[in-house]
C-alpha cells in the first residue's frame, strides 16, 4: 500500500476542547495506563487505541480523556510502564501545554513487590519502594529490600 493511499485511509479521532492526551503509550502497556491513573472508574469521554505506528516505539497507544488534569503524581506513575509517554494538556482544542513524564524517587500503593515471601504480599499494607535505578527502572521494596525490575512491576 502507498504512503498517500495510508494518509487517506488514516482515521481520525476526533479532537477534545478541554482535559489530556497522553501519547505514545507502548501498545502493551494501554491498559495498564488506564488502571493505574483510575481510569476505568471516571464518567469522563474517553478515547484510546493502540497499536498505531511509531518511528520510536514501533506501535504505539494513545489515550484522549475530556475534562481531566493529571497532578504532578499521577503523571509519574506513568513512567513506570510508558517511560517514554509524553502528554498535552488541551485547552479549547488547542495544545495549552506539553509534559514529559519522569520515574519519581519514590513509588507507593501502586505496585505489589516481586519477592514472593515479601512482607507486603501477606499484610494489608501499602507497598513502598526507593527508585534506585530510572533506566532501566529498578526499584527497591521498603521491608524485603529486593529490588523489582522493570520488567516484574505488577501493578495492584
């Protein structure tokens, strides 16, 4: 298929007046994005997809939700499974602001500790962790002192 027939086939989602879109989410991790910012549990308009085409990322996910603005926390939780997510903040159709995120030095409640004898995973408590390493993401768990790497984050 060529390059203008791909341009004219191109669905286009329609545009917000007011909240975020948070852009190139890796396919794989859409739904976890979703879980960890609530956003399965919001009555605002949401668009998302995934598997688009990416240069960066091969595919991508992006997610379009009316009327919401993310706090300095929550769009850094973002960076533990979308570490390359960038996001715009939209304000009367138009892109009011641009924000990258960043893995925070301290990540809690949102993850369960890979160790599996892990103090946490028996007790209702809240899980805590230390970033010791932002790329690749390692984190360090508060009670076992185990380190959970990127690819063993579970999110609770």
């Amino acid at each position: 298929m060529s390059d203008e027939l791909k341009k004219k086939l191109k669905l286009k989602v329609s545009a917000i007046q007011n909240g975020t879109v948070i852009d190139h989410i890796p396919s794989e991790n859409l739904f976890k994005v979703i879980t960890i910012l609530g956003l399965d549990k919001v009555n605002n308009q949401i668009t998302f997809g995934a598997n688009f085409e990416s240069q960066k990322l091969g595919n991508k996910a992006i997610i379009k939700i009316s009327d919401k603005f993310f706090e300095d926390d929550e769009i850094n939780k973002i960076a533990l499974i979308a570490p390359h997510a960038k996001l715009n903040i939209i304000r009367d159709y138009e892109v009011a602001e641009k924000r990258i995120v960043e893995v925070p030095e301290e990540v809690n409640g949102i993850m369960r500790c890979f160790n599996p004898k892990c103090i946490s995973n028996f007790e209702p408590m809240v899980t805590r962790f230390k970033v010791v390493s932002k790329a690749p993401i390692g984190l360090k768990c508060r009670y076992c002192e185990k380190i959970t790497h990127e690819d063993q984050i579970v999110i609770i």
